[in-house]
C-alpha cells in the first residue's frame, strides 16, 4: 500500500510507518482482590470505549492475501468472510484509484514492519463512495515461522466522532457553572468538575473514591445514597431533588436542586450515576420571600374584609385576633384603655402608659385558657404572674416593656422565657410581639401576638405586619368609641325632645311607641308629643322631620320646641301649622331669612327639582306634622294636618276609619293655607296619630300598609265600615298599651327604613258634675254671685280647702270682666286633675300683668292671682277672650298658699 494514495481526501497526518505511545492513565482504579476475579470474570459483557469505535481485525498471510476475517470488518469494509478470506487485502476492498500505492503499502508490512496510516476503502453508504479508515498493523509469524500481518481497523469517521464527543464533554464538564459529578456502580464518585469542588471546598482530585456520606449531613446522604442508587436499578432520571447542607467551613445552610440519570455503555451496560446539582439557595430564599409577601398580602386582604364590620369594641377586638390567630402567631391579646371604654376622652395616665387597662379580648391557637405571655409584667402581679382574664382591669408598671410601647406607641419585643418560670402554657413562647394600638396620633390599647416554639421567629416582615393590623383594628374601635360618644350624644339629645314616661291628659288616656329605624343609630326625626292646655285641653303632635341622622333629630327638637311654645299660646291648629310652616322654613338659611329656600322647598315637596339648581337642597328643612285639640268638656277634637298620613278613628262599635282631614303641604314649603275640621268624639272613641314608617315600606305601597293598619284596629266582631275586619279585637277591649303592642307586632315594623312612631288616645271626657257653668249678666251684682257659685260648688264637690282662695280669685277676675271686658259674662269650673276656673267675656283687650306703686290703690288683681294660683293666662275665643287660673287639689299635706299672707305681701 502507498502511504498517500493519489487523489484520496485524507487529512495530513494520514499515512506513515509509525509506532503509536501507550496513552498513560492518571490514575488506576484499585485491582480487585484475586477472591474476587471469579466474579469479573463472570460479569456482563465488557462494555468499553471499543463499544463506541467498533474495531475491526483481520490477518494477512506470508503471501499477503487475507488469512482471518472478523465479523466487524464485514460490518466495517461491507465483504463477507467468504468474499474476504484468500483474496488481496487492496483488491478485496480498496478503490481502483488507490490499489498501486497499495500494494506497494502491503509490500513493506511483510518486510515486518508495524505500520499506522490511513487507508481507503469502499463505502457504498458514504456520500463518495468511499471511507477512511485507521489501520494499525503489526507483524506476526505463522505456525511455520514464516511473516505474516495482524491488522486492526477503525472508521476514521468514528474516531473523529468520539474526540468531538470528548472534547465537548469535557468543554461541558469543566466550564459549566453548574455542579457536575459522577458517581461509579459502587456509589463513589469517580469524577467532579470545579463548580462542584469549589461550593465544598476540596480540590477536584480528592473527591475520586468518596461516598454521600462525606459530603452531607446522614439524614440527607442517606436520601441521596437512596436516589441513586433508585437511579441506578431503575434507569428512571431523578429530576429536582432538593438536598440541604452546609459546605465545609460555613454556617450557612444551602439549599441544592440535583437532577440524576444513569450512563450507559456501547453497549447498554449500566456503569454509573451522572448528576447536575444547582445552588437554589437564593432562589430558595425569594420564593419565600414572595411566598411570605402573598400571604402577607391576603391576611391583610382579610382583615380589611373582617376587621371593622361592627360599631361594638369588644367586636372588633375579637375580630383582630380571628384574623391573627392561627394565621399570624399562636396566641393574641387586645387590652384597650379602661377610660375610653367608659366614654372619658382622655383618661389619667394615658400619656405615660400607666392608666388602667381592660382585656377585651384573647384568642390561642395552643391552649384553652389565658396564658401569662408576654402581660407578666402588670403592676399587681409582678410577684406572682397570673394570666390575665378577659374582661379583668388592670395596669402595667411604668418601668415595663408593654408600658414603655404604650408611652412611646413604639413596638416592642418580649424574648421568650424557659421552662422554669412555670408558664402554665405547654408550647414555650418563641416571642411576644408587643404593639400599641394608634389610631388619629392617639394611643387606645395594646395588642399582643406571640408565637410558641417551632414556630418561625418574628421578622422585620411580622413586625410591619403586626403593626398594619393593630392600626386598621384601633381605627375601627377609635371609630367605635366616636360613634359610641356621639350615638350617647344624639340619643340624649333625642330622648329629651320625646315626652318622659308616660304623657297624661284630662279626658284622655295616652299610649306611646317610638321604633328607631336602625337599631344602631336610634335617632331620627319622628317625634310626638302631649301638650296640656288650658281648661284641661289637650294637645296631640306627631311629626317627622324628613332625613336621617343627628341633623334630623336637631330639626325635630326645634319644630318640637316650637309646637310647644305656638300652643301655649292657645292658637288654634291652623294658626299654629302656618307659624311652625314660617319657622321650618327659616331653619335651613342663616339668621332664618325665608326668602332662599322657599322656591326649592316648593319644587322639592311637589316631586321637582329646584328651580336654581345653585340652591343647596341639603340645607331645606322639610317635615310633616298632624296636630289636634281636645276639649274633654265638648267631646269635640280639631284637626289640622301638614302633608301627614290622616288620623284613624276607631268609634265603639265601629271599624277603623282614616279622617278626611285636608292634608295640606309639608311644613317648610311655604305660601299655602292650612285648614282645619272639627270632630265629634264619643266617650271610648280610638284615636291614633302615627309616622309613615308605620304603614311605608319598599315591601308594600303605602295603601296597603293604611289598609294593615285599619285591620289591626278594627274590632273582630264590628262592622268593618270598608276597612276590613279580623285580626283586631284587642282593638275594643285591653288598655292601651296592649293595643299599641298588637299593632305593632301586626304590622311590618323590622325593616329598618324609616323611624316609626305612634299615639293613641281614648276618650273619655269629663262627667258632667265634674264641670260648673253659668252665664252672668253685665252688672256689678255679678260679682257677688259669682262667689256664691264657687262656693256652692266646691263644697259640692267636698274641696272646701279652695273656697277661700277660689271666691277671691273668682272675684278678682269678674270684676276686670265687668271693668274691662264687653257683654255677657261666662264663668266655668272644671274639676279633673286640677281645678280650672275660666272667666269669658266679649272684649279682646288681653290682660297685661303690672306691678302697682306704693300710692295706688288698684292694679294689683293679676299678681293676686299669680301669687295664690299653680298658674293663670288668657287667650282668644272667636267671641273675645277668656281668663282663667288653676288651683292644685289639696292631698292632705299641704295647706296651700294663704291668701292673707299673699295680699300682705303684694305691700
């Protein structure tokens, strides 16, 4: 064979006579023991680098023709051992081209020669035709002694395969920033790159023949031991193993994610475990600072969502600690400042942290009762720690770590104490967090959250987030405690602007309910009221403001006051109705100017919009308000009404009726007459005056509830007089109260949309020997006989105690009738709850009270009468005025005023 045949496409070093080096290992593995050599021996196929390049063998002759033939030289040249065997090596599978410098090759092999070169060959599969292969030959001799030839081929091709392969690998294997290593069948590592050696601190050298076990900690060698040799037995990869430990010479724990997967001989034979192990320390590290954000994040989500749903303290405190606890710490507290609690804004001691506080809430995860934790520094038990007990008042000392957090409303920490200060707690405590409650720059309690041990410690993160949910609960309960103050504020305001207890009348029995709309806030602008008026005359109010709220309840207490105030003047009930109309028209503009609101109170109260939409509508006052005159003499009850639901009326007998009495506009509107209608009531007649949110809801129109209401009040066995009947009996019978309470209890009165309040009345009038009433003619003989009447009739009526008294009063008044009034005199004794003595007359000149001077000799009859009466006015009748006074009925005890005493006194 030539060493470069003509033509052929080798590389340069190709062919030539040449002895090829024994390559030195740089290390050899141990020998096995010769007990042991049995077993190599016996073991699987060898599976070696000779599995990857498939060499080829062959013999050559004395004569230089083939002699053996492999059966990979028929794989590797293509020609059977029978095509093979006795023929010229260069013809059998040497190209035409290349067969000169071959047979001139084969000509020095037999001189016994060795020879390495690069010979040609057919190929049928190459792209041309053609391969190369690397033939080693090395001289032999026959049984005879005569020169022959052992040839070993290998496909240049393979060759160059199997060093790119290497090359990369080991490009791979040592550059890689990721840990390689390689662990043999016996699970020893036979090789690692220098990623791996540097994170554990060893040269790549002595990590060869080492095991898990000098690596890691035993409980996770033993895990990696297991995965591989898992690995090994099953050839099913491992992928992101986690394996924690620490590298030599740190502290630091690390954290790894190792994947592992089996390598394989040529042919197939398993001979090791390969693994990639990745440093996920940091990775490690921000999952869980991710992790700890989002949860972080999602209990702050449900504290806004669980935190703040009542106006009640003890509530919110509660609440708090439902959202801590599990999911925070293991055990919670909420104390809150005793002061606040009790309504004082700033409750001694709350600057220095001293003041007296009042455990509202507790909550544990670990135990079933309060645990002293991080409160054993209270002032009263510093000796002997007790757990505090919910609801229990107590303080801390000035000089303690929970003390110091409420004075500076900074957050504290509380180590956690060992077993020997005998915590009645099972679980140590890792820690106490102690954070003040702020809410508006003010401190209103302190909260504590403590997590037992095994627990993770508080971080700066539990810190920031122990400090959000005690501010979000102290807003929640500051807010509490303002509307507690507030709601106590306008729940005065309103219960002093409602009749106290019980309201009486002359000729009337009297029931009263008033229903909040919202349990919660209690004030609105429904009101009602009783107003005794002269010669036992009554008043009957209700009203409603429209609105809501402590505004509403303050318009109220004004109109209230100003109802008050027009029937003491003894208007009739239109005239007082067009007063209050003046009044609710003057409350919503400064200094009571009527001329802005007028305009928008008329288009609001028809269902418009305000002609200038520049008015503030807020600020019009609109109200409703029914108000009646009874006079138990005549029986008879005067009606005015201002845009109210109408009165119900319940004859004995009867079914309920509504009155048609004209409603007229809402008070505030302006512009519009009032009228008026009189009554007739007979004795046990029913009267109710009500709100609308008795009868109105969304539920129902407000027909249907007027028609609910008229069959609540209608007797059972009456005639229904079209209001329907049934379901109304204690109509008719039973008091009052009961009435009120079977309306209410039949009627929709729980939905919360509008205060509701309700009057009622029965009827009653006075007995006709409870009333004198005489006509006196305009002479000066009047005088004397109206004394006598007195007389005569309060002996009648067994109160001689008065007649002195009365006669002088009675005098007293007929003569300025006589002197000062016109026509006919009237003079009336009622006898009730009190004596009434009413003097008429036809002048309109009212009596004006004066104080005489030493020389004058008349003048002092009024301050007679001021003196020696329990009161005494006048007012207008559409005939001209009447006078009149009221006597208190003697009780046994009291002798009353002297009338000697008091005409001494007027000198």
């Amino acid at each position: 064979m030539s060493e470069k045949p003509a033509g052929a496409e080798m590389p340069e070093e190709t062919v030539g006579s040449r002895v090829s080096p024994v390559p030195q290992r740089s290390s050899v593995p141990d020998m096995p023991p010769i007990s042991s050599m049995s077993a190599v021996w016996q073991s699987s196929p060898p599976g070696s680098i000779y599995d990857f390049i498939r060499v080829a063998s062959f013999a050559l002759g004395p004569d230089g023709r083939i002699a053996q033939w492999s059966e990979r030289a028929s794989e590797l040249l293509g020609l059977t051992a029978r095509q093979a065997i006795g023929k010229d090596p260069v013809e059998a599978f040497v190209p035409p081209e290349f067969q000169e410098s071959g047979h001139r090759a084969v000509a020095n092999i037999l001189d016994g020669r060795e020879w390495t070169g690069l010979v040609p060959y057919r190929n049928p599969q190459a792209p041309s035709g053609h391969g190369i292969a690397e033939v080693y030959v090395m001289p032999a001799q026959d049984d005879r002694g005569e020169r022959a030839a052992l040839c070993i081929a290998v496909d240049v091709s393979a060759l160059r395969g199997l060093e790119t392969d290497l090359a990369s690998s080991q490009a791979v294997f040592g550059q890689s920033p990721l840990g390689f290593f390689l662990f043999g069948t016996d699970l020893r590592i036979l090789r690692v790159n220098e990623r791996f050696a540097k994170v554990f601190g060893r040269p790549t050298e002595e990590y060869r023949g080492i095991t898990p076990h000098d690596l890691l900690p035993r409980g996770e060698a033993d895990r990696l031991a297991a995965a591989l040799r898992q690995v090994l037995d099953s050839g099913q990869s491992l992928t992101d193993m986690p394996i924690v430990g620490q590298p030599p010479g740190s502290s630091d724990r690390r954290r790894w994610s190792v994947s592992l997967y089996r390598l394989h001989s040529g042919s197939g034979r398993p001979i090791g475990v390969a693994g990639l192990a990745t440093d996920v320390t940091g990775r490690r590290r921000a999952e869980q600072e991710a992790a700890g954000v989002r949860r972080n994040l999602a209990l702050l989500n449900e504290a806004g969502a669980r935190i703040g749903t009542s106006l009640d303290l003890e509530t919110t405190a509660r609440e708090l600690l439902d959202v801590a606890v599990p999911q925070f710490c293991d055990l919670a507290s909420v104390d809150l400042y005793q002061g606040l609690l009790s309504g004082d804004e700033t409750p001694p001691g709350l600057a220095d942290g001293s003041a007296e506080l009042r455990r509202v809430a507790f909550a544990s995860a670990v135990s079933d009762g309060p645990v002293a934790f991080g409160d054993v520094c209270r002032a009263d038990t510093a000796d002997d720690p007790k757990p505090i007990q919910v609801g229990e008042v107590h303080r801390y000392p000035f000089n303690s770590l929970c003390a110091h957090a409420l004075r500076t409303a900074q957050v504290r920490v509380v180590p956690g104490r060992d077993g020997s200060e005998g915590l009645e707690l099972g679980a140590l405590l890792q820690s106490t967090l102690v954070v003040p409650m702020v809410a508006r720059d003010t401190v209103v309690g302190l909260a504590q959250f403590s997590r037992a041990k095994g627990s993770e410690p508080f971080g700066e993160r539990d810190r920031a987030l122990a400090v959000e949910l005690a501010a979000r609960a102290a807003v929640s309960i500051d807010n509490a405690r303002l509307y507690r103050r507030e709601h106590e504020r306008a729940l005065i305001l309103q219960r002093s602007l409602l009749p106290p207890g019980d309201p009486e009348a002359a000729g009337l029995d009297i029931a009263c309910r008033y229903l909040p709309g919202n349990a919660a806030t209690e004030v609105g602008g429904d009101w009602f009221d009783v107003i005794e008026l002269p010669g036992h005359r009554t008043a009957l109010v209700v009203g409603d403001v429209m609105g809501r709220g402590l505004r509403a309840a303050v318009a109220m207490g004004e109109l209230r006051t100003a109802v008050r105030t027009l029937a003491l003047l003894d208007l009739e009930p239109a005239e007082v109705l067009s007063a209050l109309d003046e009044i609710a028209r003057g409350l919503g503009t400064p200094g009571g100017s009527h001329a802005g609101a007028r305009p928008g109170s008329r288009a609001l109260a028809r269902g418009g919009r305000a002609a200038d939409d520049s008015s503030d509508l807020s600020e019009v006052y609109l109200a409703t308000c029914v108000y009646a005159v009874y006079d138990p003499v005549t029986r008879r009850c005067t009606f005015a009404n201002a845009g109210h639901p109408p009165p119900v009326l319940v004859e004995p007998g009867e079914g309920a009726l509504l009155m048609e009495v004209p409603p007229g506009m809402p008070l505030g509107v302006g512009g519009e007459p009032f009228e008026e209608i009189e009554v007739e009531l007979p004795d046990g007649a029913l009267l109710a005056l009500y709100t609308d949110g008795l009868v109105e809801s969304r539920d129902h129109t407000l027909d249907e509830g007027l028609h609910a209401l008229r069959a609540a009040l209608t007797p059972s066995d009456g005639a229904d007089g079209g209001g329907g009947g049934g379901g109304g009996g204690k109509a008719a019978a039973g008091s009052l109260e009961d009435v009120c309470d079977h309306v209410l209890s039949t009627l929709d009165t729980h939905h919360g949309e509008d205060d509701i309040a309700l009057l009622m009345a029965r009827v009653h009038g006075l007995a006709a020997e409870s009333v004198g009433d005489w006509h006196l003619p305009s002479a000066p003989q009047s005088v004397g006989r109206a004394r006598e009447l007195a007389r005569e009739q309060l002996e009648s009526w067994g109160l001689d105690e008065l007649v002195d008294t009365t006669e002088l009063l009675v005098s007293e008044l007929v003569t300025n009738a006589l002197r000062y009034g016109e026509g006919e005199i009237r003079l009336r004794l009622l006898l009730d709850r009190t004596l009434v003595c009413e003097v008429w007359d036809g002048g309109l000149v009212q009596p004006r009270r004066r104080r005489a001077r030493d020389t004058d000799e008349g003048g002092r009859g009024l301050q007679l009468v001021g003196l020696l009466s329990a009161g005494w006015g006048s007012r207008r009748t559409p005939l001209g005025k009447t006078v009149w006074f009221e006597l208190a009925l003697p009780d046994g005890q009291s002798s009353g005023a002297d009338s000697v005493e008091a005409l001494l006194s007027l000198w």
